[in-house]
C-alpha cells in the first residue's frame, strides 16, 4: 500500500523523526530562554516547531491538507478555553469598578493574618474549586481577590499565586462536576465515583501536606513583620475610591450557584460579567460608556497607593489576547503531534517499562507530563497517556479506577505547570504572575505524582478485583476501538 493511499491511523513517523521534534523544541525553547533571555515570547518558536512537525510528517507519508486538519483539530480543543478566557478578562474589567474584587480583598484583609493566610487561601480556593468544579472559574474569581489580600498582607504574589492555584487544581480534580475529573473516569472506564474515591487516597494526602507547608510559609510572616501603616494606606485607598459593602459578595456567591447547577462556564462568564456591570453602573456611579471601555480595555486605577493601582489596573478582552494567541499556537502543535502520531510513536518505546506495577504508574506519570510539556493539553496528557496503556493495567489484573486516578494525578495536577499550556497561560493571564515564579510554591501538583508513584512501588491503593467495593471494570478488548 502505497503512502498516498495509506489509513491515517497507519501513518506513523519513524522514532528518530518523532524524537526530532521533540528535541528541536527542546533546544529552541533553551536558546530562547537562556541565551536570547525571552521566557515569555514563546509563540514563534512554537511555530517553528510545528513547521518541524509538519516536515517529519510529510516525510512519513502525511498530506499538508492532513496536518492542516491536524492544526484546526487542536484550534478547536482551544475555542471554548479562550472564550471563557475572553470573558475572564471582561468580567475582571466589570468587578473591579463594581466594587467587587475591591470589597472581597477589602474585608479580606480585616480578617485574615499573615500567618494563616496562605493556607487558608488553598483551603478555600478547595473548597471553592469543588462546589464549582472549576479550578478556572475559583481562579478568576477568589484567586485575584486573594492575589490583592496577599499584597496588602506582605505576601510575594508568587507564594499566593501557587497557594491559589494548589486548591483550584485540588476541586479540578476531586469534583463531580469538573470536565477533567468526567475525562478521567471515562478515559479510564471507571465509574465517576469510584474514580473519585480512588484519587482520595492520593490527593487528600497531598493537600493535607500542602496545607501544612503553607501553614510553615506562614510562621516566616508572624511577628511584627507587616507594616501596619502600609495595610491602613492599602484600606483607606480602597475606602476612598470605591464604594464597599458586603452586597459586593452577591456577584461571586451567584457564580458559585451557577456553576453548582451546571450552567456553562461561557455562560456563568457572561451572565457574571453583566452583573457586575450593572453593580458598577446602579452602586458606584459610572455610565454605560465607560464599563463597555472597561469591559474591553480593561479597568485603570488611581487611588493614589501604587501598589494598589498595579494590582486593580488590570482585565478587560483586550488584555487576554497574548494568552490566547498562545493558546491557539500551542494547541495547533499539540494537534500535529497527536493527529500525526509523533507522541504515540515516543510513548511505545515506553513499553518496555510497564511490566510491573510500579513501572506501569511510574512509565503513566511520566509520559502524561512529557504530552503535558509537547501537546499544552491537560486533555491530551489525560487521554493519550491513558488510553495507550490501558491494556497494560488490564494485564497486570488492576481495576479501571487504578488507570483513571493515575491518568489525573499526572495529567490534570502539572497542568498549571506548563508556562505554554491552557492552565498555564490562564493563571498568568487571571494572577499576573509569570508560571516559572509560581512554581515551586505550586505543592499540590508536585505531591500528588509523587505520592502516586511511592503508592505503586510499595503497593498501597494499587486495587485489584476483589480487594474493595467497585462497579467498575475494563471493557472487553473488542468493545474497544
């Protein structure tokens, strides 16, 4: 059978071409980085890459028109995350001059002290991401509120950020209602609640331990460290150019109820956005004219604390348009690599690994954070990943549960961790905070794969038929496409 006539699905790239790519990534994204010293800049070389792919792609026997399909297929994973984070920016535009984010960081302040704030920043944003299901929709909302507290507070943005993101990516997981926790179950043909009571043993552990490490953080901020007049000055600032009340926590407590009722995050994005418009219209005085400037440019401060001014000049759509563009560059990479059969030709050779059990959840963790870091997808790094080797967890006699934490104790808890991913890009874009300064305050997505991987080797929680309660089993081998 000729190349041109070939099925898809049997196209493949040699290892040595699939490994190119990588590589050139790899070696494209250091120079950038350490040598031109542009960390953030990542959109041309991402493209590069992609043309790299394309090349390898070709050589195997692919059309153009087929890794163009492959570029709109990872266009058209993006288009909903960058609406919704579209509207994210609109709605921090709405809420700052509602008086909305100034009243949350503005009581915030009254009430928290330094020494517990960055864990009760991660237990909340938990708490939040669980009733929501969306660790997005936490960040976006009490994430940037906090991000202001913190500020007043003393706290390096970097730390707050990373507490932030720790309990969002907690509820991402843990919730019946978020769509990676969905995937997982399905990827792994578990049912949603066995999945969700199996991830239990590794990612309680694991937020109990951020917890306590945040709560170690905060001793380092106890004792006359704070600058009393700076916190009055940062109050007094908020007081004297907005209008606060607790009726400002009507817009937030609504999002919630939404999300708990299952209406689309577009949607909760939009209806929120209106509302705090018309909170800035009826309660803080400005005119129909200046939300639509705000809503689109975004919302520019002057209280006359610097500082404050940083942080509440911020949203708007228009200020959301460089992490979109890279979301679409990355995710059309992304598409090459999966459509073109590059990332399942370099996990094959991981075979080898996944004879025993903790080779299998060793190989599983690894690979699902490699398609994080080459594909930009949390989506991608939960499927690929899980459904190469399943027919592994089925040999080795392990229930689908097994397969389906594993899949998002590496997938969905890294994925902030990628500064060109969708999760990474976000979380820059809603807390102003660059992904590579986050990141070692980010514990949770460290804890859980490591947490994962001991389990493996020493055998815990490694369950198998007959040893808990399950409904969940594996398909047979020709229900599977």
């Amino acid at each position: 059978m000729s190349a041109e006539t070939k099925p898809v699905q049997d196209k493949k790239p040699s290892f040595a071409g699939a490994l190119f790519v990588i590589l050139f990534l790899c070696v494209a994204l250091f120079v950038q980085v350490f040598v031109l010293d542009q960390p953030w800049d990542t959109h041309i070389t991402l493209i590069l890459a992609s043309v790299v792919a394309i090349i390898v792609a070709t050589r195997a026997g692919y059309s153009y028109k087929e890794c163009q399909d492959a570029i709109l297929y990872g266009c058209q994973l993006a288009m909903l995350p960058m609406l919704i984070l579209m509207m994210i920016g609109v709605l921090i535009g709405s809420w700052i001059p509602a008086g909305v984010i100034p009243s949350l960081i503005y009581y915030g302040m009254l009430i928290l002290t330094p020494t517990i704030f960055l864990a009760t920043v991660c237990l909340v944003c938990a708490i939040a991401s669980v009733t929501t299901g969306s660790s997005w929709t936490t960040g976006a909302t009490f994430g940037v509120a906090f991000m202001g507290i913190g500020m007043g507070l003393g706290i390096p943005a970097a730390m707050t950020a990373g507490a932030v993101i720790s309990g969002a990516i907690f509820g991402d997981k843990m919730s019946p209602l978020s769509d990676s926790t969905n995937l997982g179950a399905a990827v792994g043909e578990a049912d949603l609640f066995d999945h969700i009571k199996s991830m239990m043993y590794t990612t309680i552990p694991a937020l109990v331990i951020a917890l306590i490490l945040y709560s170690i953080m905060g001793a380092r901020f106890a004792g006359g460290t704070i600058d009393a007049g700076q916190i009055a000055m940062v109050l007094d600032g908020l007081t004297a150019n907005f209008h606060i009340s607790l009726i400002y926590f009507i817009p937030p407590i609504l999002v919630v109820i939404l999300a708990v009722k299952r209406v689309p995050g577009l949607a909760v994005m939009i209806i929120a956005s209106i509302v705090g418009a018309a909170f800035a219209m009826i309660f803080q005085g400005y005119g129909l004219g200046e939300m639509l400037s705000f809503m689109n440019n975004g919302y520019s401060a002057d209280t006359g604390v610097e500082a404050l001014d940083a942080l509440l000049s911020r949203g708007g759509l228009q200020s959301m348009m460089w992490t979109i563009s890279l979301g679409f560059v990355a995710l059309s990479f992304g598409g090459i690599l999966e459509k073109t059969n590059v990332l399942s030709v370099l996990l094959e050779k991981m075979g080898a690994l996944v004879r025993t059990v903790g080779g299998l959840v060793t190989t599983h963790v690894i690979s699902a954070i490699l398609v994080n870091l080459f594909s930009a997808s949390q989506y991608m790094a939960i499927i690929i990943p899980g459904r190469m080797y399943r027919p592994a967890y089925k040999k080795l006699g392990l229930l689908p549960q097994v397969l389906s934490r594993t899949s998002e104790d590496a997938g969905t808890v890294t994925s902030p961790l990628v500064p060109w991913g969708l999760c990474g890009v976000f979380f820059f874009g809603c807390l102003g905070v660059p992904t590579v300064e986050y990141i070692p305050y980010t514990f949770l997505s460290f804890l859980v794969p490591i947490i994962a991987i001991i389990y493996s080797w020493v055998g815990f929680a490694m369950f198998k038929e007959g040893d808990i309660k399950s409904v969940s089993k594996f398909k047979d081998d020709e229900e599977v496409s």
